[in-house]
C-alpha cells in the first residue's frame, strides 16, 4: 500500500462523547461516524441524534482543517439495520405546520454541513436504511451496500401522508432521475442493494462478510484519486424526457394520473411530492429545499398525516408480542407441520420456508400435495423475478419442503397446522389424530374462518395446546393472521403463534372464539347491507363505487365475487343462526346465491369473468331479483356509503361489548390489515370518534325507521353517546399484554 497513514485497522486516537452518533478518529487520517442509539434495536434519528451529528459534524470540519481527518465513514454497530429513519412519536406530535416546516429545515441544515463537507463521505449501508437514514446517506458524496438480504433502502415517508423532508425528495430526483425517484417516492417501496446499483443509488454493493473493511478500503481509494461519484449514461429520450422543461410536465402529469387513479385522489402526500419535484428541479439546492420544508409543514400537520402516523404504530405495537408469564415464554417454531395440502396449504408451506422453517405437508390425496408444493414452487418463482431471492436461494428454500400421505414427518414439529375443508366433524378427527403423533409440548392450530375453536377443543386431550390461526387468503399478500383464543388456550401457546406470525411478516391480532370472529363477523353486515341496497334498486356498480370512493380497495360486490358467493353464502347463514334476525341474508343475496354463481372462481358472480380481461357488470343479475324500489326512489350514493359504513360501526360495537378483543386500537388493526379498511381514516373506529357515538345513534336511529331494525343501534353506542366519551376512551390498547 502506497499510503501506509491510510491504511485499514488502525486504532482510534479519540472519540467524541458517548452517544449516537459518536465521532472516532483514527491515526489513519479516517474517521468513523457510528451510529448506535442506545437501548434501542435500531438507529433512530431523534432530535437528540441531530444534535450529536451536528456536533460531530463540526469537529469533522476542524479536523480536516488542520489535516487530521481526510475521510469519513458513516456505519452503523447494529449488526441488521443502518438508519431506520426519523422518531415517529416526534412527527405524531406536531399539530402546527410552522413547527413542521421548521423541524424540516433543522434536519436540511444538518445534513447540508454533511454535504459540505470539505471531504470524502461514505455511507456504508448494511440492513435497513429508511426515510432519514436514506436522507442522510443521500447528504453524503458515495454511498455503498452490503449484498445481505437484510441491506433494504426506501424513502417510506408517503406511507405516513407525509415527503422526505431532509433533503429526500430533492436530492433523489438529482441523483437518479426524476422517472426512478418518483417510483420510489410515490410508493414509499424499497430497493435491495443490488437494485440501488442499477438506479444509480449506491455506488457499489460489497459483500456483506466484509463490508466494513471493504468500505473503508473504498474511501482510501477516492481519497487518493479523489474521483468523482460516476453516474450511469441517460438515452437520449431519458434525457429530453427528465432535463427539459417540457419533459419534465409530461413525465410530472403522467404521474399525477397513475397517483389519482391508485388513490382516488384521498392521499395528498404523493401529489405534493409531485409538486415539489415539479417546481423544484432546474433550481438552485437551497431554494428547492425550501419548497420542501413547507409542503413537509403543511402534510405533517394533516388529519391524513397523523391518521396513517396512527396506523403506523399500531402496526409497530403489534410486533411487540403478546405478554405470558416468566415461566411460560413462547416457543421457537423451527419445523412447522401443515396438514390439509393444496392451495392454502402450499401457501402456508411457502411463507414458512420462505423464513428458515423447515415444512411437513400431509394430506390423504397425492394430488393435493402435488397442487401445494407446484403453488410453492410459482410463489418462489415470484420471488425470485422480484429479485428478492437468487434462484439458489429460492431452491434451497423449496428444499425446506416436504410431503406426504401419513403423519411420519410430523412427530418433531414445534407446531402443526390443521387446514383441511371447512366442516366441524372433519377438523375435530383430524386433530384428534394430529394430536396423537405430535409431542406433549407441540402447539396445533387450526386455520378456520368460521368454525367454532372452543367446540373443537373438545376432540382434544390437550386443548391448553390449541387455538385458531387465521390465515387470510392468499396467505403471501393478505398481513392478517387472526389468533384465536378459546376458553382453554394458555398463554404461552398464544405467545409461541404470536411470535411465528411476526417472524413470517404477518400481522397478529389475538381474538376470543366467537362466530365470524373478528373481521368476518364485522364485513358480513357489511356484505349483507350491499344486497339489501341492491334489492332497493341500486346498481351494481353504484354500490361499489359508493365504497371506493370511502376508500375501501373494491366494493362490497367485487369482493364477494373475489372471495366466492358461495363462502360468503356459508358465512352468512352461520351469523345469521348465530345472531338471528338482525343478520338475516338480504333475499337479493339468497336469490343470486341459488343460481349457483360462484363468483370469479367460476366466471360468473356480480359480474362476468373471461380470462385476464376486465370483467364487467353482468346485467342479468337484474332479471334473477326482486326489486322493492319505485321508480326514482333508488337509493343515493350517499345513503349507499352511509349505510354501508354505519353496518360495519354498529358490529364493531357489539364486537367489543362481546370481548373479542379488548381495545378499539386492536379492532382497528384487523380491519385495516384483514378488509383493506383505507389506512388514511385512521380504522373504523378512529373514524367513528371523530363522527361522535351521539351523531352516530342519530343516523342509525333514522336507519332503524327507514329499513328495519338491523339498525337498531348497539346498546354500548347508546352508552357512549350518553358518557359523551369515544371508542378509543372506552376501550385503550393495554400498555403491556
């Protein structure tokens, strides 16, 4: 080596105040800025954080001044994450968008002296690296990432109604071109390392095994040739498309449309982005920063902004784990058995080996087994054209799969499966028999939507051992996974579930047993109320629009179609003999459901199915119904959205005076990650508070008049509305489990 004073491993001559950041200097002429937050999993960038940056900062400045720093390395001592980003409680807590703007323009500045510095910056970026830990590395002259499969970088900040606001939504569009940031800033999605490459992101992806001394060897090589970042060649209609003016109002308009028609117009975060971007481009840096400190003030202060800050953590408190007693802690899942193959089996198979578990399928057909491991196979296949796994790596998860006729294979499973077809009698011998193989200390579940967990419980010689595990279909995209407690579940079975849903990237909300559980319970009125609407003479695609345009992703008939008429017919008549009249099928319902339409599964349903096509209405549902409207008396979209959404808020109320769960903040969970309830409404019941429970027993009151009393309102609204109090009053998320 040429230069031994920049040589690799030398020993640190002093460091700044313990702290994250913290600042050490090594006799090299290198210097290590490393982020360790304390007590913490991850690195967050709380105010405390800019502070000690700043601070560092300076003393960078200094020291390259008087020749003792020649480059610095920014790295993490979190061994799966860099910078996760900013402190969400902190951007919860603004209501002023003055005191927004202006927090932007603190962490802009920030990161300005850091982009200024008078030499070479390298981010090293192993693990995760989120919103303001992307926004600094963005602040620095070369960026690097370690090839782990853990190295995920994404500017997620419109996911919280809100823009990179740190220098993100300006610096990215100069980095990589205005098409490739607005992918990523519009989405909020995230890149591997080897994606940023390919964008122009980072400036290389260096193993992982020796990331840190390969980085610094880079930053030896750029002080010594002092060789400017290289940038990947643009075409010519890339060129014209992004640095001319007129270029940039197509490429800008033609986003705002593929914006309006994801969105419906209901998030204003990614049409702020679009602005900013617009305006900014072709300005000088500081000006353009600017534009996006006050869009930043403006969205952080929105009711959109802190209802998805809302969901945000209660997704983050959801991870958490459920709390057991000390002798009682959840048991790792390292072989999981599934028994009942095909499609939900083969996803459940999928999803697990996907995360390191090794899979036991049996069914009593070969076919089945044969169908669930060929939906595996597919299911990695995705995968790996996602470039989220390698081809050896997705075969070698395949691997972990195996299957079947008999119950050899499960005897060591820490937990086993049971998803056979829906009928009481069939689940309750199945597990009887699971049972019999498995050892004492293995965890069963079943994975039902509608049967009964407690009723099952009585096949079984240790029903401590057991409960439900809901799986929403299809398991790879839907994150609910609702777990069910019966009357005799322990809580350690309860925590072993709990902890393998959060492993698989799930989302789990405990439930007590009880028909429809959660979700199906509270969609079912829902589903019912659309038939009835129908049966008064509104249109199919009346119906649905009124829903879309609420928020929800399809409306109540598509998704009847989606999920199939005849499970929703099913799942009808069990709440309907469960909770009687009130939820008696709507006779619009019953009528479609005895011409045997199976919905999309069968090319036929609410609407008509050829292929890959775009379905359309089918117009002959008309003529197998009986309509009770006169002419010009057909409900209004209005009413249509009223109804719809006061069904779902009136179940969710006797959902709570029933127990099955505990908290509002719960039910809301479930709803937003298991129905696609929109996110930028904070959950149903977040929404029904800022109605008011009084306003709330008023409409339904005039709903009972009208159409019946499946709208008498739920005695525990009338109890809020006369305690002037709210849901999430009534009803807060325990501070520990």
């Amino acid at each position: 080596m040429e230069n031994e004073g920049l040589g690799m491993g030398s020993v640190a001559e002093r460091a700044t105040a313990q702290g994250s950041p913290r600042l050490l200097k090594e006799t090299s002429g290198i210097a290590r800025l490393v982020f360790d937050t304390p007590e913490k999993s991850a690195n967050v960038l709380t105010g405390e954080a800019l502070d000690r940056l700043a601070e560092a900062l300076a003393e960078i400045r200094t020291g390259s001044e008087a020749g003792e720093i020649q480059g610095v390395l920014v790295v993490s001592e979190k061994p799966s994450s860099f910078i996760v980003g900013a402190d969400v409680a902190a951007i919860a807590a603004i209501d002023d968008p003055n005191e927004g703007a202006q927090a932007a323009r603190a962490g802009q500045t920030v990161f300005r002296e850091l982009e200024q510095l008078p030499v070479p910056t390298v981010a090293a970026i192993h693990g995760v690296c989120m919103g303001g830990g992307t926004e600094l590395a963005l602040a620095c002259r070369y960026r690097l990432a370690s090839d782990s499969a853990k190295t995920q970088i994404g500017l997620p900040e419109v996911q919280l109604g809100i823009l990179p606001a740190w220098g993100g939504t300006t610096r990215l569009p100069r980095l990589i071109g205005p098409k490739q940031a607005l992918d990523l800033l519009l989405t909020g999605r995230t890149v591997t390392g080897r994606k940023a490459k390919r964008l122009g992101l980072v400036d290389e992806v260096l193993p992982a095994e020796q990331f840190l001394e390969l980085a610094e060897a880079f930053l030896v090589e750029r002080i010594r040739d002092g060789r400017p970042p290289a940038r990947a060649a643009r075409g010519v209609g890339t060129r014209l498309l992004e640095d001319t003016a007129p270029g940039r109002r197509i490429l800008i308009n033609f986003a705002r449309k593929q914006v309006l028609e994801r969105t419906g117009g209901h998030y204003p975060a990614p049409l702020r982005i679009l602005e900013v971007i617009g305006s900014s481009l072709g300005r000088p840096l500081d000006q353009a920063l600017e534009l996006e400190a006050r869009a930043a003030g403006e969205l952080i202060a929105s009711r959109i902004s802190k209802n998805l800050v809302h969901v945000f953590l209660l997704r983050e408190a959801a991870k958490k784990g459920v709390k057991t007693a000390a002798d009682a802690p959840p048991r790792e899942v390292n072989r999981l058995g599934v028994v009942g193959a095909g499609t939900m089996g083969g996803g459940i198979a999928q999803l697990a080996a996907y995360h390191g578990i090794e899979v036991r399928l049996k069914d009593v057909r070969q076919e089945a087994i044969s169908l669930a491991l060929r939906h595996a196979s597919e299911l990695f296949e995705g995968v790996v054209r996602k470039r989220r796994l390698s081809e050896r790596e997705a075969d070698q998860a395949m691997d972990r799969i195996s299957g079947g006729l008999e119950y050899v294979g499960l005897g060591p499973a820490d937990l086993v499966i049971e998803a056979v077809v829906e009928r009481l009698d069939v689940k309750r011998q199945v597990l009887s028999e699971v049972e019999a193989k498995v050892l004492d200390s293995c965890v069963v579940a079943t994975n039902t939507s509608s049967l009964s967990v407690n009723q099952m419980s009585e096949a079984l010689k240790r029903p401590e051992r057991f409960l439900g595990m809901h799986f929403f279909n299809p398991v790879h995209k839907m994150p609910l996974i609702e777990i069910v407690r019966s009357d005799r579940t322990e809580s350690s079975a309860i925590a072993t579930v709990y902890a393998l849903a959060v492993r698989l990237g799930k989302v789990p909300v405990v439930v007590r047993d009880g028909p429809g559980f959660l979700v199906n319970r509270i969609l079912s009125p829902y589903l019912n109320e659309a038939g009835y609407l129908l049966g008064e003479g509104a249109k199919i695609e009346e119906i649905d629009e009124a829903a879309r345009s609420f928020g929800m992703p399809m409306g109540p008939l598509r998704l009847m179609d989606e999920v199939g008429i005849d499970i929703v017919r099913h799942a009808g008549e069990t709440l309907h003999e469960a909770f009687g009249p009130r939820l008696a099928p709507a006779p619009a319902l019953i009528q479609v459901g005895e011409t045997g339409r199976l919905g999309r599964k069968g090319a036929s349903g609410f609407y008509r199915y050829a292929g890959d096509r775009d379905s359309e209405v089918d117009e002959s549902i008309y003529e197998l119904i009986e309509t009770s409207a006169t002419d010009g008396a057909s409900p209004t979209p209005e009413e249509i959205q009223d109804r719809l959404v006061l069904a779902m808020i009136n179940e969710a109320a006797r959902v709570l005076s029933d127990e099955i769960v505990t908290s509002a903040a719960e039910l809301d969970l479930a709803m937003i990650m298991g129905t696609g309830f929109p996110p930028f409404r904070g959950g149903l019941l977040r929404f029904a508070d800022e109605i008011h429970p009084r306003a709330l027993v008023e409409r339904l009151d005039y709903w009972e008049g009208q159409v019946g009393p499946r709208f008498s309102p739920a005695p525990l609204l009338r109890e809020l509305a006369l305690e002037d109090r709210g849901f999430y009053e009534a009803f807060p998320r325990p501070s520990a489990r």
